[in-house]
C-alpha cells in the first residue's frame, strides 16, 4: 500500500519548482505513536540528536539554543516536548539508521520516483523526525538542502518567501554555508507582506515541499510530530561552493561579491573553486561552537533549567 496519497499528474511537473502540499498516510504506521517515538528517542545515539529551546534575540526571534538532554530517558523528552515550554527536538538521521524507520523511508523514496519520475540520489539523503511543543517556533531560515517535509501529527502554520536578495541576501546565506549560523537568517513582521505563502495550514497527513533555498518558517499551533528528508542536487552543490567561495572573499579578504548578478562563467570558476576549498579545509575555520545554555532536568516540573554558566556541548 503506498504511503502517498492522491498525488495529481501535474504535480510531478511542478515538483521542486513550487510550493506543493500532497497527502501522505505515514501517522498508520504506529511508528509515530508517544510510545513508538520514546523508545525511538532511547534507541537514538545522543550526538543525533538536537534537543533545543526556542528564545527570542534582537533581529533573531524564535533562535533555538541547545538544551544538554544527557541523562533524560526518551519519554522524559516526550513530555517535555507535550508541555507549555518552547521545546524543539531534531533526531537527525534516524530514518536512515533505525531499521523499523528506515524501511519507511527506503519506500518513500521508491514512491517518489514513481510519482517524480526522477531518480533520488537515496545514499545522500537524510531522513529525520522533528518532535515540537505547542509553543515552539522554527526561526526564518533557508535550507541548504532539497527539503520534504513529511507532517504526521498536530497543527501548524507555514510562511514560504521568494529567493530574492530581499528575502535571502547573499551574506546572510553565506553565513549558512561556512556555518557561522544554523540556517536561521535575521527576520521582521514586514517580510510576511511579501511571502508566497502567508500562512499555510498545515495538518497531520501533509507532505509540503517547496523550491531549494526558499527562504521560511513555522509556528505551531499544537504539539507536532514530523519527519524530514534532505538531501543535496547537483544545483543546490553547485549554488553551495560558488556561495563558500563568495563567502570566503567577502570575510577574509574584504570584497563584496554578489551570486545573484554574477554572470554564468563566474558562477561556474567559483562553484570550482569553492568545492576544492570545501575538500580541503571544510568549514571548520568559520563553524561556531554548540553552546549548552538550558539543561533538561527528569522530574523536575520545568523540565528546563537555565545552567549557570555555558558550556560547549559534548553530548
């Protein structure tokens, strides 16, 4: 039986060139069920797994800081994540590396080459769940990825923006790439007149996709389950390295490149460029440290605590 449901003709051709809701019938799985997620969280290695709180700093509202979760049992973050508090947790990787999951997205993928047409590069995606509490937020960001956005249970609103300099300025998407930042991206209110989708509704049993690099963002209305796929295309690599490079430039050496007026020819010498740099060095030199400011404390009626002082995370 397939997962997904009433995909209509037209949306293959409109597959990653525009927003895109379809329906899916993962949540008859049993494997996002309270119980099916808690002993998923127990069985998943702690460094695959991000267990955040959601504050608001000046530019950047809705940032999420990382909580140390070491120490907490899988139903301990489930009803951390059921509670009042900004909870968001990403459980990267574990549709590719939980067999019961990873059947899930071996045969998602097949669907959607089916349905596509196309060929999905299976070895370079990544498959992960996202659990959120009601009052959580995801922050403006854009990924560097193809994103498919599997919602399973709850109720949330999406904003989807153009890929324009207005919305995705070149430095802010740079900072992105060399990973001085997550992929959040300094937002204001005046942003969402813009935005081609304000808001969406989202529901349990909705597949949503939208074209690389969109710039977005979500707030729940409800505790939300949902799973992730991303993985890179030989346009979003080629974007990517000609985008370190710019980002290189613009740091270390003070120019001022630009990606959207830049003619094909250059675009080409530093997507070259940039993916050798990449090779070599990575993005070590610019990545910022996971600082732990909040800690998740078992039994304790807040559930997340303020640590003293913070640390770099080692769980």
């Amino acid at each position: 039986m397939d997962l997904i449901k009433n995909w209509a003709e037209e949306d293959a051709q409109d597959y990653g060139k525009r927003v895109m809701i379809v329906e899916h019938i993962l949540n008859d799985t049993g494997l996002f069920t309270d119980e099916a997620l808690a002993e998923m969280l127990d069985n998943q290695p702690n460094h695959l797994i991000d267990f955040q709180y959601v504050v608001d700093e000046p530019d950047y509202p809705d940032r999420q800081v990382t909580v140390d979760f070491s120490g907490a049992d899988g139903a301990t973050m489930i009803a951390a994540t059921k509670s009042d508090l900004p909870i968001w947790i990403n459980v990267r990787e574990v549709m590719n590396v939980q067999p019961k999951y990873k059947k899930v997205l071996d045969q998602l993928h097949r669907e959607l080459e089916k349905y596509t047409g196309k060929n999905n590069d299976r070895a370079n995606c990544r498959g992960g769940i996202l659990l959120s509490s009601k009052t959580a937020r995801t922050p403006y960001h854009a990924d560097p990825t193809m994103t498919h956005l599997w919602h399973i249970r709850g109720h949330k609103k999406a904003w989807v923006y153009p890929k324009t300099p207005e919305f995705l300025p070149d430095e802010a998407y740079e900072s992105i790439i060399l990973g001085e930042i997550d992929e959040d991206m300094p937002w204001t209110a005046k942003l969402d007149e813009g935005a081609i989708v304000a808001p969406a509704d989202l529901y349990g049993g909705e597949l949503v996709l939208w074209p690389i690099r969109s710039p977005h963002r979500v707030e729940n209305v409800t505790f939300c389950v949902s799973m992730v796929m991303e993985f890179s295309t030989k346009a979003s690599a080629f974007t990517n390295a000609g985008m370190f490079m710019n980002g290189v430039l613009r740091r270390k050496y003070g120019k001022n490149p630009s990606w959207y007026d830049a003619s094909a020819p250059e675009k080409l010498v530093k997507a070259i460029i940039g993916r050798t740099m990449l090779k070599i060095a990575g993005r070590k030199a610019y990545r910022r440290k996971d600082m732990v400011q909040y800690k998740l404390v078992q039994d304790a009626k807040d559930f997340v605590q303020a640590v003293a002082t913070p640390y770099e995370r080692v769980h």
